[in-house]
C-alpha cells in the first residue's frame, strides 16, 4: 500500500515543479475580456490554455516544462504579441492606443534579456559598423568618447556571453540563429552540418521558431537541381516515424505549398498519407487540412460572422450552380489586381448562376469596409488576419487563392490566377 501512496506523490511532485504562471497586466482602459495562451510546434502555434481577464490581468497556469516561444493573442481586439518561456513564471504588461497594443514591457529577467539581445542585434547589423568608424575621431577621455565606447561595448554582447546554464533557451536560440540562419554569415552551414543539427537538436528546435528557416536554408544549400534528393537524404536521417521526422515532413509540405512547389508537394503529401505508423497531431493537422481542400472534395461548411450581400447564414446556404471562392485582402497587391478583373465579370457570371463569396484576411476594419463597398458579391472576414480559422481549414497560404464548388459544394477546380477562373467560364 505504501508504495501505490508514494509513486502519485512523486508525480504531483514533479507537476507542480515544472508549473509556471504567465501574468499579463493590461492597462486600465484596454477592452478585453478573453486571451489566448499559445505555445509552438515548428511554423504552428498550438493553443495551450483560455483565460477570461480579472482586474485587467491575465493569469495562465501552465502544467508542463516549457522552453520555446509562446503568443498571447487577444481576439476581439485582435492583438497579439510574442515572448519566450524558460520554464519560469513570466511577467509581461502593455500601453495600449485606441485599445491597440502599443508597447509591450517584459518585467521578467528571461525577457528582458531576449528583448534586449534581439534590439541589439538588430542595432549590432545598422549601426554599429558606423559607430566603429566615428569612434576614430574622438578620445576616450572625452564624455562623448566615453558614451560611444559603452555603446559600442553594449552592442556587440554575444551569446557567449549569456549564462547557458542560466538561459539556455535564449543561448540555444541565439547561437543557432548566428550559425545556420543570420544574413552575413563568412561561412554558411553545409547540408551535413544542418542535417546533424537538426537531427541531435534537442526538443528546443521544434518550439524555437527555427525550424521551417532552417528547412528554408537547408533547400537553399541543395541548389534548384534536385531538391527532392536533398529532401529524401534529410527525412531518411530523420526517419518519418519518429516525431521529430512527421514534424519536418510537415514543414516541407507547407513550404512547397507556400513556393507553389506542386510537384514536390505531392510528392511528399503522399508519403505522410501512405505511413502505417502513429501519427503525431502536428502532421495530422496538415493531412486535414490539404484533405480538405483536394480536387473533388467536399468544401468544408463555413457558418458567416458578419456577411453582407447576402442573407445567408453558411456558405452551405449559398444555392448556386457554381461557387467561386475568393481568399483575399485589402493589402495584398495581387488582389488589387486581380479582384477588379472578377468585378467586371461579376453580372455575367451572376446570370450563370454563379455565386462568388469573398473571405477576406483583413485586420482593419474600415479598410475591409471601403474595400467591400465596391465588390457586389457575398463579402465575410473575421478580421484576424492569419489568425482566422478559415486560413487553417483551407489550407490558406497566399491571397488570393481561389476555389471553384459545384452546386453541391464539391472541389471541381483550384485555379491559380483571376484569369483562370474566368477561362474556366469562358468569360476570358
């Protein structure tokens, strides 16, 4: 009996000491109720826990040992803002303009450091080349020879010089920031020396937002002449069994998506399809949603926030022929383009009984509103930008993208450019 009360003991034990809280003061006047705590995974931020504000403060728990980035993002406010967790209690608190967050003040020792390593890292590639050369001209026995040199002795701290011990998240993250990503560098990372880094790296990797960079720099290494050589010689150190290896191949599928790699993209989908062995939820996530959106699949159901043009409470309430499926934005340069071209279609292809819906990935609102004013067809946004749930579903990683649905909702074409939509209707 005693040894069945002891084991659960050691375990609360060890719970409790990997718990750290996360406080986030906002000022008084900031209108919030509800914040979100992400940690990350590669490229993907992962929801950890939901809090409502008490007293304008933000209180998380978190249970488990942490080292990595992490967000909290405020949704009606659509705020966001990031910092770093060395698996200790984290203190943040911001101004606030209009309800937009203005500045964010780190209060804890591990932020503070990474917030000043980061600003003088950026501080270290502007300026401190120039103030290396003015620093010639004057003495060190003068008060502004003295001043520069303290500058110029503050700007070039290195991560040699943060106690690893001390801060090994932001020593693991500085130091593989300098050797494998930093523009610049004398001597850039051969495909071996990434391959066995990312290999041997411990769990860091994963929750330092180096990993889809360094995949970046890895392909880059490779030259264009055969990227899927590269790319089998990686996941085959790795082994897609593992973790580590469904993360990567995660990764790569995303990029090849992002740089409209279709081949290699296929390629590599399919390999994550066909394995027989557990899938982890971050590789999961990406088979849904491509799953989602392959030719001949049935467009998942959308229910509208805040539609106009329309009366409809779903996408799937929408009753067309045809549906084109617009994913746009205000700042996007191809959408200002494009979208005027789908404008002066718009009567033909509505006496088609063809519907076009806009979801758009707008932030501002009164840029969403002038936008739309000129644009007759269905038009939603949740106005979160890349944090809208639609951008996951859909497997969104550009603007514009575009779908075209049949009556009943299915996949029947993915066309690249406004040009291609039209052809399809032959309206070009």
């Amino acid at each position: 009996m005693k040894k069945i009360c002891i084991l659960p003991a050691v375990f609360v034990g060890l719970y409790l000491q990997a718990q750290f809280t996360v406080t986030i003061q906002a000022p008084a006047d900031f209108q919030e109720q509800d914040a979100v705590l992400y940690t990350l995974n590669g490229s993907k931020d992962i929801i950890a826990t939901k809090e409502a504000s008490k007293n304008h403060t933000w209180t998380f728990k978190y249970p488990k040992h942490y080292m990595g980035m992490m967000k909290v993002y405020l949704p009606s406010s659509n705020n966001s803002f990031n910092f770093i967790s060395e698996n200790k209690d984290v203190n943040i608190t911001f101004t606030a303009e209009k309800n937009k967050v203005k500045d964010v003040i780190y209060k804890d020792e591990s932020n503070e450091l990474m917030s000043r390593f980061q600003e003088n890292a950026q501080k270290r590639q502007l300026i401190l080349p120039a103030l290396t050369q003015i620093k010639e001209y004057y003495k060190d026995t003068t008060e502004f020879g003295k001043a520069l040199k303290n500058e110029i002795s503050r700007l070039s701290i290195q991560t040699g010089d943060i106690d690893q011990s001390k801060h090994p998240f932001i020593y693991y993250y500085n130091t593989n920031y300098d050797k494998f990503i930093a523009e610049g560098n004398a001597k850039k990372a051969t495909q071996e020396e990434i391959i066995n880094f990312i290999d041997k790296s411990n769990d860091m990797l994963e929750s330092s937002s180096l990993l889809r960079p360094l995949l970046v720099a890895y392909l880059n290494t490779g030259g264009n002449t055969n990227v899927a050589g590269s790319v089998d010689k990686l996941l085959d150190r790795l082994k897609v069994e593992t973790p580590r290896g469904q993360t990567v191949l995660s990764e790569l599928i995303d990029i090849f998506d992002v740089y409209d790699m279709s081949e290699l993209k296929s390629k590599y989908l399919n390999l994550a399809k066909n394995l027989k062995c557990t899938i982890t939820d971050r590789l999961a996530t990406t088979l849904k949603s491509n799953a989602n959106v392959e030719m001949g699949a049935v467009f998942p159901n959308y229910k509208f926030q805040a539609p106009v043009n329309t009366t409809a409470r779903s996408l799937y309430d929408v009753k067309a022929d045809k549906k084109v499926i617009v994913f746009w934005s205000s700042t996007c340069s191809h959408c200002e383009n494009e979208l005027p071209k789908l404008l002066e279609k718009y009567n033909e292809l509505k006496a088609k009984n063809i519907q076009v819906v806009g979801f758009s990935l707008d932030v501002d609102r009164d840029s969403y509103v002038n936008k739309i004013k000129a644009f007759p067809w269905i038009n939603d946004s949740e106005l979160k930008g890349w944090n809208s749930s639609f951008a996951d579903t859909y497997n969104i990683h550009a603007t514009p993208t575009y779908f075209i649905l049949d009556a009943n909702n299915k996949i029947i074409s993915k066309p690249e450019h406004v040009g291609d939509v039209l052809e399809y209707f032959k309206l070009k």
